[in-house]
C-alpha cells in the first residue's frame, strides 16, 4: 500500500466534540512543516451522500471541484489547509453497501456469503487507502464520524483496527478525542467519562496512542497524569483542546500542546523543524483584533441551525480579515420577512446575502429582501436560489411581469424566468443527479465580477437544477439587469447585476465552497468592501 502514513481520528462521549477542526488543525501543522497531507471523513450513515438530507439533519452539504456531494467538515478541510479534496475523501455507509452488493449482484463474491467481516470491512479498507495509493500524499488523515460505541460506526473502527496490522504499527497513529466535563456543584473536572470511552475503544481492539481532551477548564499536570496512567498512554500524548474564541486558533494551540510533535513521533517521522505558522497567526491576530465592525443579514429558510450556512459565514469571516473589519453576521430567517416588516428587519446592516436553498417555503420573504436591498442600495450578494430570488424581484417589479417565478415553485407562471435546466428534465432521481462540481465561467470585462477576480475566465461550483430562462435574457438587459458571467459552453447564465445599483451580485454558483483562511474569495471580499462603504 505504499508509503503513505495514516492518522484515524475517533470520537467518544459525545458527539459534536470538533473531531473535523482537530483534524484539520493537525492537518495544518503538519502541512507547516512540508509534508503531503490530505483528510478524509468515514460517515456512519447509510445515505450514500448528503444531498438528499435535509440541513436541519446534517448540516451544509459541501460541493467539491470534482461534483461530489459531501459532508460539511470536508469545507474545514479545504478552508485550513488550502487543498481541494474529491470523491475520494468522503465515505459513507451507503457508498460503502452500495458497492459490496452491487459486487454480489455480479457474482464477483462467486457464490460466498456476503458478511460484516470480511467484505463490508475490506470494501471500508480499500476507499480508506484509496487515496494513499496515488502516492500523492505522506500523510493521510481519516475522521471517523459518530462516537465510539454507535453501533453504526463497528464496521469503521474494526476495518481500521485491521489496518493498523495491514499497514504496520510505525505507519498508523490512532487519536481519540474526548470531553472531559466539569461539574460546577463539585468544582471538579472529570475523567471517568473519558476512562470508559477508552475501555470502549479497547474492547474494539484499538488503544489509542494520542488522547485529545476537550475541555472548559484548563488541565493541570495531575490531571493528565491520571488519564494517561488509566487510559495507557504517554504523559506527553494526553492532549488538551480548550474551548477558545474561533476556530482557527485550534491549530495554535494544538502546536502548543505538541500534537503534531507527538504524532510525527508515533509514525517515526522528522519532527526536529517548527511548523511555519507565520500566515496563519497573522491571519488569526487580525481576526481577532479588528475594531471595526459592519453588520450583514443573511437571509436563510434554515437559520435555526447555525451549520446549515458554514461555508457563507466562513467566508464572510475570511473576507473581513482581508479587509480589516469585524463582520458580524445575523441570520433572519425568510418566512419572518413581509412588505410590512422588512424596512425594521434590516435597519442597521451594510450588506444582504440572500442564502440557497429548495422549495418554496420562505421564497417571498427572499424576494422582498431583494426588493429592499435593492431599492434601498445596500450592497447585495445573492448565491444559487439567491441570484434567482433576485430576477424574480426584478421580473415583477421592474420589467412589469405580475406572475414571474421559477417553475420550482410555480409550474404554471406565464413567465417562467427561472426554468428546469434543459438536461434535468426527464431526471426523477433525487440523489446525486443536479448540476455539481466545478464549471467555467468568462467573466464580462468592466463588471463588478471580473474586477473583484482580476480574470477574464473563471471555474466555481454549482448545485442545482434549475436556472435563467435566456428567454428573456434581452428584456432583462433594456431594463438595467445585466449577465456578466456566462459558462462558454452551453450559454447559462452564471451571474447577473444591476450597474446602476452601488454592488448587487448574483450568482448561480457557490463562491463559498472555495474561500479558505488564507485565500478569501474575490467575492466575498468585494462584497464587504462594498458593506464598509455602506457603514453608518
């Protein structure tokens, strides 16, 4: 299987610890210090990929370059360490049945029972070392979704029990993150819980060599003392994660603890040189030192869980820093915006990012956000179902068309400016069938978009199936809605906007899926330059 060394990342006590920012983190420092790193996430459930879970269940689902639908902490990767990841660095339950009974379904199995072991752990155990075997990489680092102890997840931790002894024990470094939980009434910090979640792991065959504590409270020596001599590990290799003010100070403080260092140590690799985190830490200050605040309302139909919109707030975060201001980001959500409210709703805010999304639960208080945004000439950034909210406004109250809508929501609209893309018509399957992945985009030259790019031609992500109806794509332009982005293949129009309004973009591709901490996206940049000039 080649050379390539592997980290597996599990999960105990609860869940939701940030297993995928500690990943990630660790993935950053060693990527500092001149290694191939990559990371990819084993999800437990049996839906062969996020896109047809709803956010409320899961989450943003991420889009990457190459189309496909994955789990959000695959964002965090891309964001920290600055890489595009694929197909190949998302695995999940469904995929993984999905391909051992299709094998069946052939006769490849020729007549032997389909079991748990060995075929389902070593189909897990070919996507887990399907990326190391490109040679690409030094170091691949694999996140177990769930907590230990899910019975969906046996499957996982058996097929990289197995692997340690397949790959070799200097070639695997397995690290178990835990919450360590204080008890106010008693004044005390508690390791049982992270005891027992280890006596689980062990019970699966696995002993960690690297435990991450995560904690309010700092931990002292006698602490980590007890939990390395209950829990078998190295005094130096009982890691503490302390909550802290934003994500991106983890991998500073993960370098601190020395979890990069200790790991190096496990897979007998060089560790004598410090990581250069030069960018990052500067990054990092000027994230938390900027005095300047601005405000910008997103309007959602998922507001209420704050992860369905990882990749927008992500970014808009990113482009602050760029731009030296505070951006502090309010989700509203859609169906509590009327005609009679929306002047109240958006007092105060510099900017208005109308979010994507599907069905038309919330649409018209998307649209009559657009409409304030742009009578009103705040600055305005719509993504996907956002750009089509804003023809729509413009449709009706501009060009005069009463009934426009998309045929998403009305089949029967006499003006239908948002129509089914011609090559989804026919398609009745949900899963994995809309226009994903990365596509060109030639940028008009003058227009906000190609001086916010500084290019001619440009590649972005999409997810959707419906899109302007170039139908009516000259009376949108006699009324001052103009295309500037265009994909050279096939005619779609990619983005529009209003030059006689001070910056109203929309886009029917996703920007966020590609700003990271050190390169924050054109768009988003622009976007809140535009916001600061619209500071009061």
């Amino acid at each position: 299987m080649g050379s390539t060394k592997y980290v597996f990342v599990t999960g105990g006590v609860t869940s939701s610890l940030g297993k995928g920012i500690v990943s990630a983190s660790l993935g950053r420092l060693l990527k500092a210090r001149g290694y191939e790193v990559t990371i990819q996430k084993l999800d437990p459930y049996i839906n062969v990929d996020p896109g047809t879970l709803n956010p409320y269940e899961h989450g943003e689902c991420y889009v990457t370059d190459d189309g496909a639908e994955t789990d959000l902490d695959l964002g965090h990767y891309e964001r920290f360490l600055d890489i595009q990841t694929s197909q190949a660095n998302n695995v999940t339950t469904g995929r993984i049945y999905q391909s051992v009974i299709n094998k069946e379904r052939r006769g490849d199995y020729l007549g032997k029972t389909v079991q748990i072991i060995p075929h389902i752990t070593d189909e897990i155990k070919r996507r887990v070392t399907l990326l190391g075997r490109k040679g690409e990489f030094d170091i691949i680092i694999t996140e177990i979704g769930g907590t230990v102890g899910d019975i969906e997840s046996l499957p996982y931790i058996e097929a990289v029990r197995q692997l340690r002894w397949d790959l070799g024990l200097e070639n695997t470094v397995f690290i178990h993150l835990t919450l360590v939980p204080y008890l106010s009434a008693s004044g005390e910090l508690k390791t049982k819980p992270t005891q027992h979640s280890v006596k689980e792991l062990l019970e699966n065959g696995i002993q960690p060599d690297v435990l991450v504590l995560r904690s309010e409270h700092e931990l002292d020596k006698d602490l980590r003392k007890k939990v390395a001599l209950f829990c078998n590990v190295e005094k130096d290799a009982v890691i503490q994660s302390i909550d802290v003010s934003t994500i991106y100070e983890v991998p500073l403080l993960m370098k601190e603890e020395g979890l990069d260092v200790m790991v190096l140590k496990k897979l007998k690799l060089d560790s004598s040189e410090s990581p250069d985190l030069k960018d990052w830490k500067t990054f990092v200050d000027r994230l938390k030192s900027s005095t300047k605040e601005i405000r910008i309302a997103l309007v959602g139909k998922y507001v209420e869980l704050h992860d369905s919109y990882k990749s927008i707030i992500e970014s808009l975060s990113h482009a602050g820093v760029m731009n030296n201001v505070k951006v502090k980001v309010d989700c509203i959500h859609s169906e509590e915006v009327s005609a009679d409210n929306v002047a109240e709703k958006f007092e105060g805010y510099n900017g208005i990012l109308v979010a994507p999304g599907f069905g038309d639960r919330g649409i018209e208080g998307k649209i009559v956000s657009v409409n304030y945004a742009r009578e009103n000439k705040v600055p305005f950034l719509g993504i996907c179902l956002g750009l089509q909210c804003a023809i729509i406004e413009f449709a009706r109250n501009v060009i005069g068309y009463e009934d426009a809508h998309s045929t998403e929501m009305d089949s029967n609209t006499k003006h239908p400016v948002i129509d089914l893309m011609e090559e989804q018509k026919g398609v009745t399957r949900k899963g994995g069938t809309m226009r994903l992945g990365g596509y060109a985009c030639e940028l008009d030259e003058g227009s906000i978009v190609a001086e916010a790019y500084q290019a001619k031609v440009v590649r972005e992500r999409h997810r959707h199936r419906y899109e302007f109806n170039n139908e009516f794509l000259e009376i949108f332009r006699e009324h001052g809605m103009v295309p500037t982005g265009i994909n050279p293949e096939n005619g779609l129009v990619e983005i529009m906007e209003q030059p006689a309004h001070p910056w109203f973009v929309g886009t029917q591709f996703h920007p966020e899926y590609r700003s990271t901490a050190l390169n924050p996206h054109p768009l988003f940049v622009a976007f809140i330059k535009a916001a600061i000039k619209n500071l009061k």
